[in-house]
C-alpha cells in the first residue's frame, strides 16, 4: 500500500467501533477526537454497549449484514481519508471489516485492538484472534496497549525494554508501524514509543498525569493519529501532536466531573481554554448588530432642534457658525488620529486608507469650513480661533486616549461613527427625509448639505465599515466588547456635538 497522501482541508475519517453511551470511549470519544484534531468524523457501529464510567454491563453484536450495510453506505458517498478500528466483537464481525477493506482501500487505516479487558480477561476467542492478525495486513498503524502487546507477541512484558522489543516483533510480523504505549507501566513516567517498519524507532517521553480520568485514553487517540495523519502528518510528527492534544485533554479533564468511577478525558479542553465557546459573527452581522444598538443614539441625533433648523433651512447661522468653529477644532485632531490609525494599521491597504481619509479631513473638509470662517485667508489661524466646548473636547480626549493607547482594533472603532452617522445622516437629508426644501440649491446651507451626500465619501464609509466589522468578526468576544464600546461612546459624542450649538445658543 502506498504512504503517500495528498491530504485534504478537512480529513474525513471514519470510526470503525463500539459504542459507549456515557461518552467516554468508543465511537463517542473517537468523534470528538477527530473533531477536535481538525476532521469530520463519521462512525461505523460495531457493537452496543450498556457501560458507563464504572464498567461495562452488557454488549449487543448488530447482525454483520448490517454492518456491511452500514459501512458501503458510507463509502458509496463519501471519499475516506482515514479509518480508526477500534472494537471488534468476535471473527464474524473481523472478517465482515477486513473484505470492505479490501475492497475500499482507504488510504490511512489505524488498528487500536480491543482483545484485553481491564481485569485482565480475553475479550476475543482464538478464531477472532487468528482473523484480527489478518486484519493487520490492511492496517498501517497498529495501538496495542501493553497487556494486548503482550498478548499478540507472546510475550512476557515487564519493563520498558520488553516493549519496544515486543513491538518492533509486531511491526516485523504485520508490516505495519506500532506504536507502544507505556501507561500501564509503574513509575512517573509515561512513555511512548513509534515503531517503524524497519526497526526504526521514535521515543517520547513525558511525566506521568496524576489523574484517574483516563476511561476512552487509548480510543481516542488513535484516532487523533488517523486524523493527524490524514492532515499529511508522518506517523513521528501524528504522535507527537496527538500525544501532546491527549495530555492536554488528560489535565482538563477534572473540570467535566463526570460519573463516579474512571471518568474520561477532555478531548476539547485546550480548544475551549484558547478559543472560548461563543461563535464569532461574520463582518455582515457586526455591522447589523452594532448600527441596531445606537437605534436611540440616531433617533436622538434626528431629533435634535439643530438637525431640523439645518434640514428645513430655519437654522439661523449663529449656532450654524458655532458648530463649523467646532467642527474645524474636532477635524484638526480627528486627521491626527486618521493618521495614527494608519501607522497602526496592519495592512498596506488599510495604512493607505486611513492615511488618505487623513489628508481628506485636512485638505478637503477644513478648505469647507474655511469658506465659511475665513473666507478671505483660507485654513489659517482664524479657521480655528473658536473657544472649544466641553462636547468637542470631551470627544477629542475620548479619540485621543484610544488613538495613543496602542490598540488598533478599538482605535478605528471609536472613529466610524464619524463616517458611519454622517453619511447616513446626509443620505436621508438629500432623499428628503427630513423635508424637500433640503433638497432645494436656494436653501441657505445648499453647499453644506450637498457635502453629506458626496458619493466619494459614501465610498469612505463603505471601506471603513468593513474595515472595523472584518477587524471585530476576527477578534475574540472580549475585543469584540471593547471596540463596541469604543464605537459606541463614540456615537454618543456625535450625538453631543450637533446638540451643543443649540444648548449655548439657549445658555445666552
């Protein structure tokens, strides 16, 4: 049989095994393994077992037309990367397994024989024995532990030497690798060791886990190793993952409690420590859920008596002119921090953006205000000769705290806003949603209000949504929060900055 393989994105590996309805070993355990070592697991039932974490109490073999039946449905659909045998209860199933092998080749095949019960008594009678040698023949990787090492060379095993010994005359034998396993061995170690075809040998140390939570162990990872293997792993580098991803399940899993006797493992204990269990949402999602939760922010901001006067054209140009005074001291620190977004940015293209957007707020939007501040000077020291007011300032120090503290990700949350709120602000006011006369070129502030609906800055909006949803659908559910919070006191700044002309013009 060739080693050769071309693994695919997601190995699709098949358990071939009994089952355990407390979950712990059997086919259960061997799905989550192989889920949690990154393939699609799919399962062959063997055999049914009445067992939970104290022992087993009953077995029921399914007739083997069955279970023929049962594994040509799998194979007749779907391409196989890789099959763990685990349980086989007696020749008749053995033999029923080995001809679908023949016939199927699947390209990694991992035997973990199930002939030794914990007491110590044969579980196989000598025909299944004789036909589970010939099985061999198919497999790749055999995962005895040492009492059915012991058993299958006839040997006497009583230290770590008669292993390896024991195993190397298997793998002779059968042709197979083998690995040896050397958890039942005295002592604080725990040693493996992966036996080639060959003699060649790979050892791997590592401290004996004081835990008695090791019901499934052997299930389990013998069919990470066919998982790992069908990744593209050679069998070296599938042990050495594997057996680091069991000892991580070994040491969490005394948080599972679970039953009263030997409890099983955590197969998904690292995963859950390193990638928490709340799903992340797709950019389009943060984008519905975050513009959903400033629902009363905007509606507030529409409300406003400034954004009213502005839109129906009643607003007289003190306040009017108090707001662009503002707005000039809020885009003259805004570029600076557009600016340091782009130094922060982890990509060209968004360094590129937030340094355009940047050079936008100095060059296009001020040269704006200026014309109506100092129409004879241009940008100049008149353009921002205004006093600030508590909002714009409250605002600036909000932006410039999290601008110079580091964090990209919250940094470009807390300035969409300014994107986000004006252009769906200035896309309602030119559809006339606030009143037709906004539309009108007599109304007094014509060329302010044209400035809302430009198409170029729309763009804007658009690229700097996406840069902030994409950046919040990749974070964890903790970053996520903070750059909601960020975008959120954000919005409520805007909203305090278009009611601040009112509120003074109403103070005097």
């Amino acid at each position: 049989m060739s080693d050769l393989l071309r693994p695919p994105s997601v190995p699709r590996v098949l358990s071939i095994a009994g089952s355990d309805p407390s979950g712990g070993a059997g086919i259960q355990a061997d799905l989550k393994s192989i889920a949690a070592n990154g393939g699609y697991g799919m399962a062959v039932v063997t055999a049914l077992t009445a067992q939970n974490t104290r022992g087993v109490r009953a077995v029921h073999v399914p007739p083997t037309v069955f279970l023929r039946e049962q594994l040509d449905a799998v194979s007749d659909d779907i391409e196989i990367d890789a099959v763990k045998i685990g349980m086989l209860a007696n020749a008749e199933v053995i033999r029923t397994v080995l001809a679908w092998l023949t016939v199927t080749r699947p390209p990694v095949v991992v035997v973990d024989p199930v002939m030794v019960a914990t007491s110590g008594d044969r579980l196989l009678d000598p025909d299944a024995e004789v036909a589970l040698r010939a099985l061999f023949a198919q497999a790749h990787l055999i995962t005895p532990n040492l009492i059915e090492l012991g058993v299958l060379t006839d040997r006497d095993i009583v230290d770590w030497s008669d292993a390896i010994a024991a195993a190397v005359a298997l793998s002779d034998e059968t042709g197979a690798a083998v690995l040896v396993k050397g958890g039942h061995l005295p002592g604080d170690e725990s040693p493996d060791a992966l036996v080639e075809p060959g003699g060649v040998v790979h050892e791997f140390g590592g401290a004996r886990i004081a835990t008695v939570n090791t019901h499934g162990t052997g299930c389990s990872l013998s069919s990470a190793l066919a998982t790992r293997r069908a990744h593209g792993d050679d069998w070296s580098q599938a042990v050495a993952v594997s057996r680091a991803w069991v000892r991580e399940s070994l040491r969490g899993s005394e948080t599972l409690n679970v039953g009263g006797g030997q409890g099983p493992i955590s197969h998904f204990a690292g995963l859950w420590r390193r990638g928490g269990i709340v799903s992340s949402p797709i950019p389009e999602e943060v984008v519905a859920d975050w513009w959903a939760r400033i629902a009363e922010i905007r509606s507030d901001i529409d409300a406003l008596p400034f954004i009213g006067g502005l839109a129906d054209g009643t607003l007289s140009r003190e306040p009017f002119l108090f707001y662009l005074g503002q707005d000039a001291l809020y885009l003259r620190e805004y570029a600076r921090v557009l600016a340091q977004a782009g130094r922060l940015a982890p990509t060209s293209e968004e360094q590129a953006f937030w340094a355009q957007s940047a050079h936008g707020a100095i060059v296009g939007e001020l040269e704006l205000h200026a014309s109506w501040l100092s129409p004879q000077t241009g940008v100049g020291t008149w353009t921002f000769a205004a006093e600030p007011a508590p909002a714009t300032t409250a605002y600036l120090d909000h932006l410039r705290s999290t601008a110079f503290g580091g964090d990209y990700t919250e940094l470009i949350a807390a300035i969409l806003p300014c994107f986000w709120l004006y252009t769906d602000l200035g896309k309602r006011l030119h559809a006339g949603e606030f009143g037709a006369y906004a539309r009108n070129p007599q109304h007094p502030y014509a060329s302010w209000l044209a400035t809302y609906a430009d198409p170029a800055f729309e763009e804007a909006n658009r690229r700097a949504i996406g840069y902030v949803a994409n950046a919040a659908a990749g974070v964890g559910p903790d970053a996520r929060a903070r750059m909601f919070r960020a975008f959120e006191l954000s919005s409520r700044h805007e909203r305090a900055f278009f009611d601040a002309p009112m509120e003074r013009c109403a103070s005097r």
